[in-house]
C-alpha cells in the first residue's frame, strides 16, 4: 500500500549514511516567494483557512517540488496550530504578525488551558499529512514539524510577536514556577501533535525552537532545551517500519549545540552565524547537521551564490551526515531563479565531494 | 580647569585594574523609561531635536546619574547622527523608527556621498560633550560613542530599520565592491567623529556593532570586524593626559570574541547569551569586559533581579577587568525601581566578592 520511497538522500543524511550528493531542502520552501503560492493563498483567503483546508495545504506543499528538485517536502502548516487548538483565539491582523485574542499571563490562565488530543484537534492537519503522503507517492520524504514548548509560550504569553519578551520574560523571572507549568502542558501537547504526525505519515520530524536564542544560557537550558529532550524522548521513532529522525533547530544557538546533541536528537538545525565545518568537528559522529546558508544571500547574484554554497559545501567535507538548508526561512522578496541556482550548485559541487571522498 | 575625576572605578575595570566594586552603567540610561526623560523630550519635540539641542541632551545624559549611584555617562545622542551629517535626510515617522530620503542603493549613490569634518557638521554633539563635562564637574567619566561602519550602512542603504537586511546584503551579494567603498567612507567618518568627542571631552568612547551579528562569521570578518579594527587604530587614544578605551560592542558577536579582542580595543561588549565567566576564560587578560545581564530580567522581581546579579558577578569572579552591564538597551517599560534594586545588588555583591579576592 505504501509506495515504496524513490529518494532517500535526505533521510540517509540524517541518519549519517553515505550519499551521492548532498540533500536540500529550503525552511519555508511553500511561501510567498512562489508566485503560484500567491495565486493558491489568494483562493484560500487567508492564511489559517489555507493551513486549514488540507487540499491545498498539499497543493502549496507540492509547489516548490515542481519547481525545483529538492530531497523533501515538508507540511505546509504553521507553529501556532497547538495554541489555536488550545483556544487561545488565534487571528490573523492584515498586514500584522498572528496574535491571540486571550494571551496567557497568569497561573489561572495557565491552569485554565485546555490540551485536547491533538490527533483529533488538529485533524486537518492529519489530513493535509496523508493527502500530501498520497500524493507524492514515494517521491521524496515528508517532514512534519511543531513550534518548541518555550516558542509556543512565548507567543501566547505575548499575545503576538515580540522583540523584548516583556510578558514571556517578565514570567520567567517573576514567577518561573509559572512558566514551568505552562512549559509541561506544552511538552504534552507537542509530544502529542508529533506523534500523531508521525502516525499520519510524517517520515521526519523538525522541532522548531525560533526564540531559544534570546534566552541566557541557563534559561534556556532551564525553559527550552529541558522541555525540547522531554518531547523528544516520549516520540514514536518509527513510521511503517521506517525509523523518524528527527531535527532540533534553535535559532541563535550556534554557542549550544553540545548540550542540544545530548537530547537525543538525530540532527541539528543551525543558523547562518555559525561556521559549518567547526560546528561538525564540535558534534563528531554524534549528530547530523542541518544548515545553513544565510538566506540573504538569495538577494545577491548567482555568481556569489554559487561560491557561497560552495564554500560552505567544503567547509563541512565528505563526511556523512549533512542536509543543505538555509538557515533560517526564505524571504518572500528572494527571485525564484536563485533557489534555483542555489539547489544547482548543491547538486553539482557535492557530486564532486562526495566522489572525491 | 579640568576638575580631577571621583569616581574612576569605570576607567580602572577598563584598563584591567582592581576596584573596590564593580563599576555599572546602563545601556540606553537616559531613556523612555524615566518620567523625567519622557518630560524633557515632550519640551524638546522630537527625537533628534532633543539630541541636537546641547542643554537638553545634557539635562537627560544627567538624570539617571541622579536616580541611581552609576559609574560612567554616556553622551545622550543617537548614532544615526554621521548619516545624517552626511546629507541622507534623517527623518522619524510617529511609532516607526528612523527612516532616511535618500538611501544608499547604487555606486552612485556612494560615491555621491560626502564626508564633512564631523567636528563642525555635527557641532551639536561636541558641545553636549563640553556641556555634559561641564556639569558632571569630575562625578564620573563621561562615554561617547558611534555605531560601526557596518551598522551605519546598512541603516543608509536599507533606508530604515530592517529585519532582513534585503538591500544591504543584496548589495554584499551582489556588489561588494560598492559595499567596501561605502565602508570605506563610513570608516573614515566614524574615526573622524570619535576623535573629534575625544577631543570634546569624551573619556571613553564605545562602537555600537548593532547589526554584525546578523553575518555569516567570514562577512562579519570583512565587512564589519575589519573596518571597526581601522577606526581604532586611527583614534587618539588620549583625552587631557588620560588614557581613553574603546568598548567594542557586537550584538550577537558572542562565537567571535577572540577575533574582536585582536581588534586593539580595551574592552568587549557582551550580550546576554554569552556566559561570561566562559567569555573571560576565552579572552584571558588581553581585554576587559562588559555586560551582560538579560535586559528583561529587569521585568523580573527584585529577588530574580539580585538572583541573576549574583550568579553574574559571581561566574566573573574576582578578576579586574569588569564593568557591569546589561546586554542590550534598557526596555522602555522597565519600572524605575528594578535598576535601582540591580545597581545595589551590583554594589553589594561585587563588594564582598572584591573584598575576598
């Protein structure tokens, strides 16, 4: 029943295995920079009902495959479905970043939070998993993914995006028992949504830790990465029969990847600040690297896309064990073509490494 | 006619000598967060009207010096001043942040660019210097400051603050030619600037590296790190027989420190993801330290305020060489009380830790 995959570069790189190129994927692969995406945004009206209404969910998913030959899909979905499925009112401001109606910002808006069974809760995006499952029919790997617990609090503590974290920090070093139980409600509930992914068919999973990085280093050992190894080791890691790696990615992280490497994890997801190839002789063996080309760089020409990628190509080497990201979303302003280019040069200059090694 | 300084603990922690507690300043002390301020600038106008007028500049650089027992002044401007100076039409739209007429796009444009004597174009700032001296009459020393090379650009090229940094590093992507010539200039214009507050009077001056950290660790290297090397090893390294240090400030610049301290300067900023015990293990004796508590602990409780000052100072230790910060600007929501509860913490703790050294 399940076709068999076509593609495995991606997920054999995760698991450290030899490859004949490198794999690559791109973070916001479905996005605003397609003008197809635009045009399938535009029927769905806004952003939610998009993520919502799994045909095209799977339709904004398959876009970028068309168009470029990448080594993985990835839902199209969005961080803040677990707040939304736990009634804080998510809405979509024009022109704004998401907020909630009914922020969470005291011990009895904490306790009062429901966490409903995300299987069924989020049953749109079970759905959107299998559609898309169907329809790439053993092409390339899905990837399914959920905001970290400390990412997830953030925005409902806040209410909407934020620079200062007045509400989330002010939490924290006020009341941290506080946050503890907020983190504990979110560590059930995101261990939960992944494992219903990962039953629905995701073949990988991405935790996404956005604002890790603005934590002091032992708040975020305390408040993000303590609750990241909690989801983590209460995750099913197998998919019909397949094992489900799965990629921890901490914005603004670079000065903490041992410590994230102990949480059991398969690989890493890094930010552009960071030097790839010290970054892998700080880890070894123990993990796989994700990353990490500065997606601005996708502004510039193909000629200085071509030597960024490949400088960063070599500075990682022939080892096994590293998926070409950017490091960090691509720009809704980035010119279609240079993906394009960049997706070439990965093909082609690691072709040469890996033949070499 | 110079009165002899007071107070020297700051300039002692910056040449690495001992002191009896740990000098303090803040970040951004003049600022929205006092009553006082909010009513100076609501006399003055606007924002840059407040900065160009030498009175008023002068009344809110003094105001946090008679709220709280602090070590240093910091000359109340903004660092958008040499842009300004350099004829790209600093404007501020109501809620937004500064915006520029005419921003720096093309060679044309760059090379259009001209670079008056700082010390007659922008005039203003060096008779706040004078009149901030004067006023201070020895209290504390008195810190001026510009922001880098880098940091300047890309507010003149982008046209207004970014997150993305689309046309800066488009043009380092595309044109980085054009980009060295820029910085090229804005190196010349900022060693000019801070040698002409050196000569106003400034007895400390501090690089705000705002935006290095958005860099890949090569980009940071050649587009910002080499150009704030050149403006310190221009700058006049004396002020009325007194040594002057440079602070060397880059947000995010946490994975480069030991690059940042070959630069010549006296002392490194730190943000607050940085452990700063592990910073000074790093960079041994070759240059002080500043920082770096989390900004938003000053959301917190006094108790979680004294909690972090004492693990602060405590991971520092007894060494010379600290001068205590936050690791970024004071948020305007900060209530007035908690500085004052964090600069006794400071005063208290590093006391005894001095004291037993």
């Amino acid at each position: 029943m399940i076709p068999p995959l076509r593609n495995d570069r991606f997920l054999r790189a995760l698991n450290r295995q030899p490859v004949d190129q490198t794999p690559v994927w791109m973070m916001r692969q479905a996005g605003r920079y397609l003008p197809e995406y635009r045009m399938t945004r535009s029927q769905a009206g806004d952003f939610m009902s998009l993520c919502k209404n799994p045909q095209l969910a799977c339709e904004v998913t398959m876009q970028p495959l068309e168009r470029y030959p990448l080594d993985a899909a990835i839902l199209f979905s969005d961080i803040l479905t677990i707040p939304d499925a736990m009634e804080c009112g998510l809405y979509f401001e024009a022109g704004e970043g998401p907020r909630f109606q009914r922020p969470v910002r005291t011990s009895a808006d904490i306790d009062a939070l429901p966490i409903p069974p995300m299987a069924e809760a989020l049953d749109y995006v079970m759905s959107a998993i299998k559609t898309i499952r169907a329809e790439l029919n053993g092409k390339v790997p899905l990837i399914g993914f959920s905001g970290s617990p400390w990412t997830l609090a953030t925005y409902m503590i806040e209410g909407c995006g934020s620079k200062e974290y007045r509400y989330a920090k002010g939490l924290m070093y006020s009341d941290p028992i506080a946050l503890h139980v907020l983190l504990e409600k979110l560590t059930m509930a995101v261990t939960d949504y992944l494992n219903a992914q990962i039953d629905a068919g995701a073949q990988a999973v991405q935790i996404f830790d956005t604002w890790g990085g603005v934590l002091t280093e032992p708040a975020y050992r305390e408040f993000s990465l303590a609750y990241m190894a909690k989801v983590i080791s209460g995750l099913k890691r197998e998919c019909g029969g397949q094992k489900v790696p799965v990629i921890l990615f901490t914005k603004g992280g670079g000065g903490w990847l041992e410590a994230m490497a102990d949480t059991g994890c398969d690989a890493l997801g890094l930010d552009w600040t960071v030097d790839l190839g010290a970054c892998r002789r700080r880890v070894g063996n123990r993990v796989a690297l994700q990353g990490n080309l500065d997606p601005s760089v996708l502004f510039g020409s193909d000629k200085q896309v071509i030597l960024e990628v490949g400088r960063l190509l070599q500075s990682f080497g022939a080892h096994p064990g590293h998926v070409f990201n950017l490091g960090h979303g691509i720009n809704q302003f980035v010119d279609p073509d240079r993906p394009a280019t960049m997706i070439k040069a990965v093909q082609q200059i690691s072709r040469e490494i890996h033949a070499g090694s």
